[in-house]
C-alpha cells in the first residue's frame, strides 16, 4: 500500500503546529497503524529528518497511552477499538489519512502528536479512589457484593484513561472519564462512605483543569475504546445533584 | 561481593513473623525527615510507593510513561492467586508454596516463596477493600479459576483485566498520597544514573523526557520497581518502552545481578506475521483449558485446518503428556511447539505457528458458552490477524513474556548495594527458572504493599543519614560524578551521526538473542552469540543515527539509551546461560536433555542462583560469578514429570 498521510507536526507547546503532507510507502495490511508510523519513522530518519513523536506503550490496547485522532476520529474508524489495534486492512491503497493529535484545551501538545494528559491524573487525585491503608482490610469474603454491582462497577472499571472522550467532545468534556471512575466506586459497598464528597471534588476538579460541560452529543461514547456507554454520564449527574442537596 | 541471604533463623512458618518483630522501627515523628525513592509506578512500585506514603514517609515516584497508571503490569490478563480455600479444595499457604518452588523448577530461595504465599490472603483483601472489581458467583463471594502448574483453584480474576484492575487500585492508593503530599510523581521521568555514597545508595539521576532536562534527586533509600528486561529480544509481550536501563545502572553500581538466563517464554501468542512487527500479543493462558493444540501429521501439509480430518491431526501435548495434556506448564508447551516446527511440521505461511483448536469445545459446550469465557480474548485475536477463531483453529506461537532473572536480593529485597532495593519482576526472588500463571501480580503486590514499607524502615532506622553524618544533598561530589558520566554519554549518543537507526540495531540483537539464548540454547551457540553482540556493540558507538537534539522531547535519544543497555545486558545474559551447564525451567540446553527431550537438571552442581558482579568496561574485562546455594529443607527435590 502506498499512502498520502497528512500528519500535525509541531515542535513543542509553544510553538505554532502545522500539516505536513508524508508519503508512505510499502505498507502491508497486517501492520497495525503505529507499526505503519514506525515504518515511516524509519524511512525519515534514514533521509535526515526529524520522526513523527507519538505517545504508545503496550500495543495490546489497555494502557491508555495511545492516542490520535485519524481522519477526525479518536482512534480511527473502528469502534471499540484503541489505536494501537487499529490495523491498516481498515484502509485502502492509495488513501489520504489525516493524522492529529487529541484536540482539548486540557490536553496541551508537547511534540507532533503527543499531549499532556496530567490533568486527568489530577482530577483522579482529587478523589478517585476509596480512602484505605494498606493493612486495614478485613477477610475479603465478609463482604459479599451482588454479582450484578461487581459486574456494573467493573464495566465503569474498565475505564483506560486514554482521553478519547475529551478528544471526539465538542465541549471538550471529560464528562465520561470522571463518571468511569464514579460509578466504578459507586457502586460497590466499600465506596458508600465518600460518594458524595467523591462526585463533588472530582467534578469541582474537572471543572478547574479547563475541561467542558456535558451538552449529550454522545461523540465520547462512540469513541470509547472501551465502550462505555453515555448513561454512566446520567448516573454521575445523579449522584452529584444529590450530593448537592445534601449539603 | 558477599551474598548474605540474611534468610531468618527457626521454622520457616515463623520466619516472617519472628523478623518482623526482630526489624527496627522508625519514629512516626521521624518517618517524615526521610526521602524514599521509587522508580516504576507498576504493581511493585506503585504499592510501595503508596504504602510508604500513608506510612508517613516523604516519597518521589518516578516513571516514564504520561501517567503511573500505564505501568506494564497493566497489561496482566489471567489473574492472581492466593491460598485462600475459598473453593475447600484443600489449598494451604503450604501447597501454594510449594507448587511455586516446584514449578519454579527448584531454583527459588524456600524462604521468600514461603512468605509470598503467607502473605497472598493480605493482599486479596486490600485489593477488595481498595475497590477492585473481582469477579464474584451469585451469592455475592468471589470466584476462582485454576491455572497451569496448579491443581486447586486459587486464582482470583477480574475477566481478562486482573492487572488492570490491580494497578488501577494502587494507582487510586498513590493518587490519595499525591493529593496528601506524602508522593510526589514524576512523570515522563527516567531514571539515567544511580548514585551511590560510602557504599550506599544515596540517590539517582534522571532525565524529563519532555524537556531533556537532568536532575538529581538524594534520598535515604531507592526503591527499584522497573520490571523485567524481555525487551532484550527486541520481540515480546512487554510494552514498548520496558527496558533493563535501571537494573543495568544498578549492576554497573555493585549490585549484583541473579540468574539472567531465566527468561520465560509464553506458549499462546499471536504468530510474527511480517518483519515489520513491533510486539507480540498474548492470548491468555487459561485458552489451554478448552483448546486442543495440535499440528498436520503430514510435513509442510498445507490444507486449510478444517479439511484436515482428524486421524490426520497430531496433538501432540495430549501424545506426549498424557496425563497433563494441553494443560502442561509454560516452559514445556513452549518447547514442545518449537521442537514441531523445527521439525517440519509448523503451519501457517512462515511454518512458525502451531494450532488452537475449539471445535471440540464448540462442539460440546456450544458457541455462547465459548464466548461467554474466552470472548474478549477472541475478539482481540480476530482484530489482530482478521480469522474467526470461532470457524477457524488459532494459530499461535510461543513468545517471550516474563524474566525469573533480576537484581540479586535478599530477604530484605535489599540489592548488594546498602539501601537500594528491588522490587517485583525487576528482583529475582521468587520464580526460580519458570514462574507459573497469575504469581507475577501476586509477587509485585507482596512486595510493595507488605514487604517493602517494613523492610526499608528497618534500613532507614540503622543507616537513615538523619543522624551526625548529616543528610546527603545533592551537591556532593558523587552527584556530580555521575551526572557528567550522564552528559558524556548523551553527548556521545547524539555525536556519532551515524547511518543505521537505533530500531534497527534493537532487532539485530533481538534476532541475536531469539536464535542463541531463545527456547533451547547450546554451548556453540553462545559463544558466538557472545561475540556477534560485542561485534553489534561497536557498531552501535559508531554507526548509530539519533536524530534530533537532546535539549527537548526526543523518543529517539530515549530509545538510544534503553538500546545500548540492552546490548550490554544481551552479553551478560548469553555469559549466563552459557555458564549454567543444565537445563532447568526456562533455561534448556541442547546438551543437557533426556532421551525423549526433556529438561535434566543437575542439582549436584547447579542448585544455586548465578548472581554476576560488573568489573568494567574495558576489553578483556569479564563479570564474575559469584553463588548463592540454595538449600531445599522442606521440598523434595525432584524430576517435573507432566506425563
């Protein structure tokens, strides 16, 4: 396959971006999509020129590293699918791909297409966990869960961080990440104690890194690698209006 | 160097117990006048560095990735295990102790596989009480499987994301630190240098992947947790950016390095499919519990599988190990796949693939049922190769995945260097020469939740600098030291100007390593594997192309750096297997098999681990072997027979 990528290439966080248009050149349907940009760092480099930086790490779709909008969607046309298990069978000889990098104001660009996604770190640090030292637990057996909960706070789990929501988002809201988090605690017994200071500081946090509001375009839930549907938005809303009132 | 185990005296039910009880403690007062470093934010280091935290102690977490929640344990499918006898099926501390020695192929130290089931339970519990989804029956308990290597199920999962699921909960613990000021994180942060003052560890150098800025940090101890070094065959299922750089730099600084040959390689992975591929997948060993392995009778059959008939089919786990089947441990489904297709008998278009067969499954279970316990995994199989594996048998292929070797520790987890420590897959405790299904998440977690955070206090209580000496900042001279050996070599990193990118020197070697020190190696072999990667070495300092500046983000130059470790790790690992005349775990020499190609060990001579001390870089200047002999009190040792 012979490609015409259009790829955003900028030097750092201060300095302005462009397009840059990059021929690719013998690339086989079963490479994935960064081992394509692998190939084509390779041919850069062999010419004297600068590759292509992007953000990767375990190539099995679960770190949450991968990023780049492709074509204008996060993570490329395939659903349920991260980046790096994107692979070009999805595209044809002879195609222009656009290559960018997440789109948020809370996700500044440090180089061609990696961001920085710390922001999410500090919306987590906020509150997303269950306040509990190492050493404290009792038998992990004296407290049974409903098999129907465990499974629904393990589906809000499987949450990857990766950004996509905030990305495809014309709000930029990072609405469906937050809510991951809050329904993956919410719903389970050990995290009753802090629910409604949870929902309130991690929402008060999402609010002060930049991030937008939710107006239900529903772009984050087909984008999400991880298929994590928009009503787990509607029971965050829930949540924090209730904590609201509780004051 | 000396090797003291520092293994506890009395019965080794009490040993944990009684040293405990026997370690220093720190003043809570005094617990926050000491600066604790940890590198990696995996399951080891992101449990230490949240546990020392909430302990009161002041801690700087390192790791290379945007975020600590990327770390590679991340990527665990399977699960973990504990000898909990939730299922009554007659599990103990004592049997979880001692299917790990014995699946370690008795090369682990008794004394620390004890503790690590004795402390498996503590770590169930901390996880649910953290939030971590595990799977659960109905009546709201949780659910166990059984896996390789074991006959009782004590494995507790969370669908086919146990790790990520465990790493999510440390990360949630250490976010909590973050927010309390006990943690500091830095983030695409990699630690370049160890610095180490009158013998001790005293602080690191690192480099901000984003500004290509050093700094030095001090501190009273430094934690390891930088994973395992599979990396080194360019090809395997770790991450991309795994690499060995930390415990290199730890070795070249006096620690010593244990059993670098013990590499695992994992029988179910998606084949190689083109020259251009960057990782291997793994597709979850519990897949073995439905799935038939087998390949054509028939040399270079090249039929499609379904219309090979069934008297045609050799499955030869089940012809060779009758009684364990498809269920043999790791490293002898993986050799017995690779001794097919060296044979002749591989399928798939490069003949490197081996089949993984569910219609017998289908057959009797039915479709929805397959699906409802493999579907994830089934799914990420046909996105990778475009097959149903619903109509069409896997194709799989064995593929590196794990290293028993690492830093040399003892039972404090304290390298030969006072005050630096290493944790999780980056030590070399407890797996012996092959670890078992779902004991990496266990032994990451016992680490830096329950052994670390009393272990460091105890060095912290003797040799913490809080007392006349003073604190060690970062203005003595060792820093600086070594942050001009740091420049120099970046300086020589972005001189050479070479022609050859650092990519493609990194599959030179990994080509080097799979063929001479892969699945079965030989006396021949290593040696010249030995020369060929000194050869590529030089290569490297001359030819090597990074582009770009060092000033600023630049994957290239970080890419440099893990690949030059790598080459000097390469040697040490052939120097190793070359050493260790017998095969045992993931270790197989062609010269030390039985007559029907099983492993032979030689516990007369070799039941010890090969711990390596760095002598220079200099030519003609070799690492030398030192041993730690294992004593085997409460284990028979004995032939693995899976048959």
């Amino acid at each position: 396959m012979k490609l015409s990528l259009h790829v955003w290439r900028q030097a750092n966080s201060n300095e302005a971006g462009r397009m840059d248009q990059i021929t690719a050149t013998d690339i086989t349907e079963d490479m994935s999509f960064l081992e394509m940009l692998d190939k084509v760092n390779e041919d850069l480099i062999c010419e004297g020129k600068e590759p292509i930086a992007f953000d990767h790490d375990c190539r099995e779709g679960i770190c949450g590293m991968c990023s780049l909008m492709i074509n204008g969607v996060a993570h490329g046309p395939e659903s349920g699918t991260t980046t790096c298990q994107l692979h070009m069978r999805s595209f044809r000889d002879g195609d222009a791909i656009y290559i960018e990098p997440w789109r948020s104001r809370a996700f500044p660009v440090i180089r061609d297409l990696m961001v920085d996604r710390s922001s999410f770190d500090r919306v987590m640090q906020a509150g997303g966990y269950i306040s509990v030292n190492t050493g404290n637990a009792q038998d992990a057996n004296a407290l049974p869960i409903k098999k129907a909960d465990a499974d629904a706070a393990f589906d809000a789990a499987a949450c990857i961080g990766c950004g996509a929501c905030v990305a495809s988002c014309p709000n930029g809201s990072a609405m469906l990440f937050v809510a991951a988090k809050v329904n993956h605690l919410g719903r389970l017994p050990q995290g009753q104690p802090e629910r409604s200071e949870r929902v309130k500081k991690m929402v008060d946090a999402m609010d002060a890194e930049g991030f937008g509001a939710c107006s239900n375009h529903y772009e984050c839930e087909a984008v999400c690698p991880k298929d994590i549907p928009a009503d787990t938005i509607a029971r965050m809303n829930r949540d924090h209006l209730k904590a609201s009132l509780c004051d | 160097m000396k090797l003291d185990s520092k293994i506890p005296g009395g019965p080794i039910q009490n040993k944990w117990t009684e040293h405990r009880f026997n370690m220093k403690l720190v003043n809570p007062a005094n617990k926050r006048k000491f600066r604790v470093i940890v590198v990696g934010s995996g399951l080891a280091g992101g449990a230490a560095a949240a546990t020392l935290g909430e302990l009161g102690y002041n801690v700087d977490c390192f790791c290379f990735q945007d975020s600590a929640r990327r770390a590679h344990s991340i990527a665990a499918q399977g699960g973990i295990n504990a000898a909990k006898n939730y299922p009554n099926d007659g599990d103990s501390i004592w049997r979880l102790f001692y299917d790990t020695v014995k699946g370690g192929d008795y090369r682990a130290r008794e004394a620390n596989v004890y503790r690590l089931a004795e402390i498996s339970s503590n770590i169930i519990d901390t996880c649910v009480a953290q939030g971590v989804p595990f799977a659960r029956e109905y009546g709201g308990l949780l659910d166990n499987r059984s896996f390789g290597g074991a006959q009782v199920s004590r494995t507790f999962y969370a669908r086919g994301q146990t790790g990520q699921q465990l790493l999510i909960g440390a990360y949630q613990a250490l976010s909590r630190q973050v927010s309390k000021g006990s943690v500091t994180m830095h983030t695409r942060t990699e630690l370049q240098e160890i610095v180490v003052v009158d013998g001790h560890a005293r602080g690191i150098i690192t480099r901000n992947l984003v500004t290509g800025k050093l700094t030095r940090h001090a501190a009273d101890a430094v934690l390891l947790c930088t994973g395992g070094y599979g990396n080194v065959f360019y090809l395997s299922t770790n991450a991309m950016g795994s690499n060995v750089t930390a415990a290199v730099k730890a070795w070249k600084k006096g620690a010593g390095f244990a059993n670098p040959c013990y590499t695992q390689i994992h029988p179910t992975c998606i084949p190689v499919s083109s020259e251009h591929q960057s990782k291997l997948t793994l597709m979850s060993e519990s897949l073995r519990y439905d799935g038939r392995v087998w390949v054509p009778k028939k040399k270079g059959d090249t039929r499609a599988p379904n219309v090979i008939p069934e008297d045609e089919r050799d499955y030869y786990l089940e012809r060779r190990y009758p009684s364990f089947g498809n269920l043999v441990p790791r490293d002898v489904a993986s050799r017995a796949a690779k001794e097919r297709c060296d044979a002749g008998y591989g399928v798939g278009s490069t003949g490197l693939a081996v089949y993984l067969d569910f219609s017998d499954a289908i057959d009797r279970l039915g479709e929805d049922a397959v699906r409802a316990r493999y579907g994830n995994l089934f799914h990420m199989y046909e996105k990778i190769t475009a097959e149903n594996p619903y109509k069409v048998p896997m194709k799989i292929f064995p593929a590196v995945h794990y290293t028993m070797g690492g830093l040399w520790v003892d039972y404090e987890l304290q390298t030969t260097v006072p005050g630096l420590f290493a944790l999780g897959e980056c030590n070399f405790s407890d797996h012996g020469a092959n670890r078992l299904g779902a004991s990496a998440l266990m032994q990451g977690l016992a680490d830096g939740y329950f052994v670390a955070p009393y272990t460091v206090g105890h060095y912290l209580a003797q040799h913490g600098s809080m007392g006349a000496s003073g604190k060690v900042t970062t203005d003595h001279p060792a820093f600086a030291e070594s942050e001009n050996a740091l420049r120099d070599r970046i300086d020589r990193l972005m001189n050479i100007n070479g022609s050859q990118s650092v990519e493609s020197f990194h599959k030179r070697l990994g080509k080097i390593m799979w063929d001479e020190c892969g699945m079965a190696r030989d006396k021949s072999g290593l040696r010249g594997a030995i020369e060929d990667i000194q050869a590529l070495q030089k290569e490297f300092w001359s030819d090597v192309c990074v582009p770009g500046s060092k000033d600023g983000c630049n994957p290239e130059l970080d890419k440099a750096g893990r690949v030059a470790d790598f080459l000097e790790f390469g040697e040490l690992m052939c120097r190793d297997a070359l050493m260790r005349e017998e095969s045992c775990g993931g270790h197989f020499r062609k010269e030390h098999q039985t007559e029907d190609g099983e492993a032979r060990r030689d516990d007369d001579n070799y039941a010890f681990a090969g711990v390596w001390e760095y002598q220079g870089d200099g030519d003609g200047d070799e690492p030398s072997l030192h041993k730690e002999n294992l004593e085997f009190e409460h284990v028979k040792l004995t032939t693995r027979s899976y048959k």
